[in-house]
C-alpha cells in the first residue's frame, strides 16, 4: 500500500490531471503525468475501469500488482507531480516483475525518474 502521502485522492485532482497530463504508454497500462508547482512527493491514482474485468477481484488485483510496482520505485520518483495509472487488459496477464520493470521504462521516459 501506498503510503498516505504518495495518494493522488479527490474526484476534482483525478480530472484536471486527465485535462492537463500528457500521456504515456506501456504495453499493460497508460500514464498521465502532470506537473506540480509545490516541492511536494509526487502522488499516485490507479483506474482499472469495468472494461478490463467485470469482476471488482481482478481490477483490485490489477490496482495491487501496479501499487506494488510504483511502490518499489517510489525511491527514485522526482517530487511535485501527480501520476494516474490507466490499466489495461494485459495489467492482469502480466507478472509482477514484467509490470516493476515497465514502470520504471516508462518513468524514465515520462522523466519522473530524478
């Protein structure tokens, strides 16, 4: 689990990050990155929408696998932006190293990697 400081909450957060991020894509899920004026840690939303699975167990199970990939390279994340994770079908499908070593590939492509 996250911990409560690197949680992007809030219906109205969620939708001006969709607004303003830019977009990046992986194999097993999409990113939006949008940049923060404070120094703050960055902060992080996962959205596996019914489209992926009927079944709230295998989206929760999605959210897991992706929280755990962000959270064992959190260490290396720039401060002051907010993240949301956009699953996609083949989130479920992967392992959960596959899905670790993508989100580093497209960290350091977004340049949230310090």
């Amino acid at each position: 689990m996250l911990a409560k400081k690197h949680r992007l909450t809030g219906r109205s957060i969620l939708e001006e990050v969709k607004k303003k991020g830019s977009l990046y894509q992986a194999d097993s899920f999409g990113i939006l990155v949008s940049k923060r004026t404070d120094d703050e840690p960055s902060r992080f939303a996962f959205i596996v929408s019914t489209k992926i699975s009927k079944t709230a167990v295998d989206r929760n199970k999605a959210k897991r696998k992706l929280r755990e990939a962000v959270n064992q390279k959190i260490g290396k994340v720039a401060n002051g932006h907010d993240v949301v994770f956009l699953a996609k079908k083949m989130t479920l499908e992967r392992k959960s190293e596959d899905l670790t070593r993508e989100v580093e590939k497209v960290f350091k492509e977004s340049g949230l990697i310090k």
